[in-house]
C-alpha cells in the first residue's frame, strides 16, 4: 500500500463529509397534473425542478421505513474532476469502498483511461491506486466482492482497442495483485463487460456486456450481442444466459437469489433529443432465477428465465442496481436512487441533483457515485446479504 497516493486533502475528509444537502419531504402526489406549459419537454423533465429544497421524494410510505428521512443525504468525499462513477465494492474487513471513475483524459480515442479508487469510510479519505494497475487493469467498470475473501473483487475490465481485451479480474486490494479469470465468449471478444454480481452458490457469477467501448472510442466494433453472460468459475465454462436487451447494463439478485434484475440503459443510443431515443429502454427487468442439473453426471447451473418488466427509470437511465436485505430494489439514475419494492411499485426516490450512476450498502449507509461526489445516504436497513 505503500505506492498508493492520497488524492484527497485532509480539510476534505473534515468539512467536505459534513457537508448536508437538502433534507426536505415531497410528495409524488403533487406531480398528478400540473398544467399545461408543464409537461416533459424531450428527455429533460427530472422531479428535481418540481421538488426544489428537497431531499426525498415518497410515493408509499414504506419509502420511510426504509431510508431515514430524518437525516440528510451528506457529502462523504468530492474532486474537482469525475472521479466517482461506477465499480463501487464495501470491504468491510478493510472500512473500505473500492470504485472507479468516469472516462478520463482525452475521450474521443484510445489514450482515455479510468482511475481506481478506494474510500476509506471512518475518515473519508480518498486513495487514487497506481496508475500502473489502472493501465493493467484497463478502462474497468463493474466490480463485487469476491466469495471466500474478505480483501478481493472481482472486476470487469471493458479493454481497448483490439490488444486489451475485455475480462473479469481478481484483484486483491492488500496486495494489489491480480489475474484474468476470462477474456473472451469462444474465442471472441466481449464487447464492453458492464456490471458483475455472483450467484448464491458463490462459484457462478453473471455479468452484463453492453457495447459501450465501440460507441465510447476506446474499442473495435462489436463482435457479439448485447448479453448478459453466466460464469462457472470452477468447470471454467461461460454461457449466454439472456439476450433481448439494447444495452444490459446493471445485474443484481433479489436476496433470496430467486429473482435476477437486469437494467437496460438503451434509451441512451446518441438519437433523438439531448441523445435520447424515448423508443428505446429505460427499463429494470426482472428473470426468474431456475437451476437445472445437466444429465445425471452434470453439474447444476443457474439460468435466467421468465423476462418481465418490472419497473422504468423515471428519469433517464437506471444504471447500477442494489437490493436491501428485505428485497427492495434500488438503481441509480438521472434523479437520484429511485428506490422499488420487491412487487415493482415505486416507494420514492433520494433526489440528488446531477443523478447517480451506481450505488453500494455499506451496513445502513448508502453510498451513492455522483461523478464528482460521493453521497452518503442514511438507511433504516441494510444491503442484502453477498455470497
């Protein structure tokens, strides 16, 4: 650890953690009509310029027996640039969160580059790790906790170009060692690996492969689908376990690991206003989740299966997804984290202002990536369970 360098000054890790943001209550109710003049213009509608001063949003009551509204969302670390965007991973062992940030550098080709980063929680210090690793390790995205370690993820590395092909990692975040566990579906390239979470067996673990690096300049055009792809890591075989989607992006288990949520962020195609095609998807689905044994002498393997809409983003794009231990789900979007029960009803949304992009428990602190914040959400329960 000792090649890390802090990035974060210490007058950050005192004043900037304090620093509250709107903490007021709105209601959902009050957007029922409200006239002409009014109505969403294109895509840039958000509940933020109808619910000016406030922190929350409910549209169901259980919205309060969830997050507490009593407590302000605050500002638990900030940069002057886009440091804190996806990959965001609570090792509770290390009081740290692992994550990465946004493109960097000159993004319209292949020099772009992503940083890794970890917080520390207790004193909001924020580290930036080598910039060796984030070269190795390159243009990573989606990343969670390791099953059997308690200093280890598994990340996706989106690659570039047609020499770094994209891969799930390990990295251990002690040692800062890590190894490729796949790189390819067959002897093709995957297109731009997205978001990652394991199944309760802790061996299978799917992940979601939108084609993001072709449009983003940094990789080849696609040589497959947009998939969502399942993992054996012990009989090493790889499997396409869902297709349909325009852009699958986050991926996460209801805490019972019977139900999959996928989010389809293909509404964000570069048509249409503001480079939203409203034809597209802004859509959480959720699969079924079925183990079929193959043959007598087979293993058994998680599939996908019985794809339904559960609920759309209300303001642009559900990026990453998490669940509580009572099996809510929660997605980052252009107004927030938006926040579901289990049925796919909206209960309510924490407003922040320039949206999330991904999000991770932390006990009952809700960390939230807000490009150049990061927001600590106090919860009244805790993240579901990992493997």
């Amino acid at each position: 650890m000792g090649l890390l360098v802090v990035i974060v000054a210490l007058a950050l890790c005192a004043a900037g953690a304090q620093a509250a943001l709107p903490n007021g209550i709105c209601s959902y109710s009050s957007l029922a009509v409200l006239g002409p003049g009014s109505m969403r213009a294109a895509n840039n509608f958000s509940p933020l310029s109808q619910f000016k001063g406030c922190g929350y949003a409910v549209a169901d009551n259980a919205f309060l027996g969830l997050v507490d509204t009593s407590a302000a969302p605050r500002v638990a670390a900030e940069a002057s640039y886009a440091f804190a965007h996806e990959a965001p991973v609570y090792l509770p062992a290390l009081k740290q969160i692992f994550f990465v940030s946004n493109r960097l550098g000159n993004t319209s080709g292949v020099t772009q580059f992503i940083e890794l980063n970890t917080l520390d929680i207790s004193t909001g210090t924020v580290t930036k790790l080598p910039e060796s690793l984030g070269n190795s390790l390159a243009m990573s995205n989606g990343a969670t906790n390791l099953p059997g370690t308690d200093d280890s993820i598994a990340l996706l590395t989106q690659g570039k170009g047609d020499w770094q092909p994209g891969a799930v990692n390990k990295l251990n975040l002690k040692t800062l060692k890590h190894e490729v566990l796949l790189d390819n579906y067959l002897g093709r390239q995957f297109n731009s690996p997205n978001d990652i979470a394991f199944f309760k067996d802790g061996r299978t673990l799917f992940f979601t492969d939108p084609p993001y690096g072709f449009a983003q300049n940094f990789k080849l055009q696609p040589q497959l689908g947009n998939y969502v792809y399942a993992y054996d890591t012990v009989s090493k075989i790889v499997s396409v376990a869902a297709d349909g989607f325009v852009k699958p992006n986050g991926v996460a288990f209801s805490p019972d690991y019977k139900t999959a949520y996928v989010t389809d962020t293909g509404m964000a195609d570069g048509t249409g206003p503001s480079g939203f095609n409203p034809a597209n998807p802004q859509t959480i689905y959720a699969f079924d989740m079925e183990t079929a044994k193959s043959g007598k002498s087979g293993s058994f393997f998680p599939t996908l299966r019985n794809r339904r809409t559960f609920a759309v983003a209300e303001t642009g794009l559900p990026d990453g997804i998490k669940l509580d231990v009572q099996g809510n789900v929660y997605t980052g979007t252009g107004a927030g984290v938006e926040v579901f029960a289990p049925s796919g009803k909206r209960l309510g949304t924490v407003l922040i202002e320039g949206g999330v992009a991904n999000l991770v428990f932390a006990d009952k602190v809700l960390y939230a990536l807000n490009e150049k914040r990061i927001i600590a959400v106090q919860m009244r329960v805790p993240g579901a369970k990992l493997p």
